[in-house]
C-alpha cells in the first residue's frame, strides 16, 4: 500500500489553483486478513519524496512547518500482487492524534495484522541502509497485555518472530508474532527496537482487539 500526501505551510494563503505542497509516500507492505483488521500507523516519517531519492527523514518539511499540520490531502493506491481477482480492501477508521512519544529514526510506517485467535504479524519499514546501499538490520519485538514503556520494556515478553531480520535491498521488516499469551486482553502492546543501533529509542504500538471486517451486503454485486 501506498499512503500518499501533500504537505505545505498553513500559514500561507492560497488560491484555488495553488499546488498543494510537496508530495510523499508512506510505503507499506502487509498481507492482510480475511476476518480481522490490520492497524496501519502513518508517522511523520515518510519513505519517498517525489522526484527525490534520498530518505526524507522524520517531518521532513522542518523548520518550514509540520509535516502532519501542513497535510492538504491524503490518498491510497493498495495492490494484492498474490490475490486472484476479484478482491477487496476495507478502509474502517482514521483517526489523527498526537503521541509525545517519537518513533526511531529506522523505524517508521507500522502494520499490525491480527490474523484470529493469538496471532499477529508486524510489518514496517526499514528505513536505514547497511554498507554498500543495502538494507539490514535487525529488530526486537516485544508485547504485553500493559502499557509497555522504556522503564519496563526489559519486562515485556519477545513474539515468537523475534528478532525481525531485513535482507540485503530490502524495504521491510517482518515479523511473526504468534501463539501469545494474550487471553482476554483489550489492548495488545507491542515495542520494536533497532537492535545495536539506537538501542534506547522504541517504537511503542497497540493493537485494539475484538475488531471483525463486516460482511457484504446482501445484494452486493460483485463484477468479475
């Protein structure tokens, strides 16, 4: 999926016609679920630029203004390379907040899939490149059914993908979180840290459970 946005000062003013701002992407890539929801988390750190090919960095349109506060327009564009057709794509809720709390610098564009019962996978973009231009690194995930902090992150359990690995001239990390010890939970934290760079900067994350995709409508026409 393709998160794409236009940004510019607010403070300006503007006419009709006026370009909307410089133009980013938010990369994801994520398999989805058939049931259940995939919690996408757009930062302020975009992965692509228009016509640029540098990383943009974290709220890229600094000192100028926020990155976020100078949004003019957001879109998607999701492809399913692996579906066979027809297939579809809920979009349920958007909701904007801020968290005083900053993402690392390698660690941006966070999905959280629920895939039923204890099971997750988390995807994000690895934003950094290794010697040569390529992407590789390695991440710990952690969760628990509290709030995880940096206080207490040494107390929060390791998912079963832990840690997630990129490969050479990869974007994304993946990770398998399956089988947790979650029963009854609300709320499921998780934290991923960049393991032997900026290991005290944490990205914290939760995923609100009990959420199921709706069902068709009964007279849905499905074109093949």
């Amino acid at each position: 999926m393709h998160f794409g946005t236009y940004s510019r000062d607010p403070s300006g003013t503007y006419g009709i016609s006026s370009n909307m701002g410089r133009h980013f992407y938010h990369w994801l890539n994520f398999r989805g679920a058939g049931n259940y929801w995939t919690k996408v988390i757009i930062d302020t750190h975009p992965q692509h630029e228009v016509s640029k090919t540098e990383d943009p960095g974290d709220n890229p349109t600094m000192p100028d203004h926020n990155y976020i506060e100078g949004l003019t327009r957001f879109y998607f564009k999701i492809t399913a390379n692996s579906l066979n057709n027809p297939w579809s794509v809920w979009i349920d809720e958007i909701d904007i907040y801020h968290d005083p709390r900053p993402m690392p610098p390698k660690i941006a564009s966070v999905a959280i899939t629920h895939l039923g019962a204890n099971d997750f996978e988390i995807d994000f973009a690895s934003v950094d490149r290794g010697d040569g231009d390529e992407y590789v690194n390695r991440y710990e995930v952690r969760y628990s059914t509290t709030p995880i902090n940096s206080a207490n992150y040494s107390s929060a359990k390791n998912v079963s993908g832990s840690p997630a690995i990129t490969g050479d001239w990869e974007r994304y990390a993946h990770c398998e979180a399956y089988d947790l010890a979650i029963d009854g939970a609300d709320i499921v934290y998780f934290a991923i840290r960049q393991l032997y760079e900026n290991t005290e900067e944490i990205a914290f994350v939760q995923y609100e459970m009990g959420s199921v995709l709706p069902q068709p409508a009964d007279n849905l026409m499905i074109l093949e």
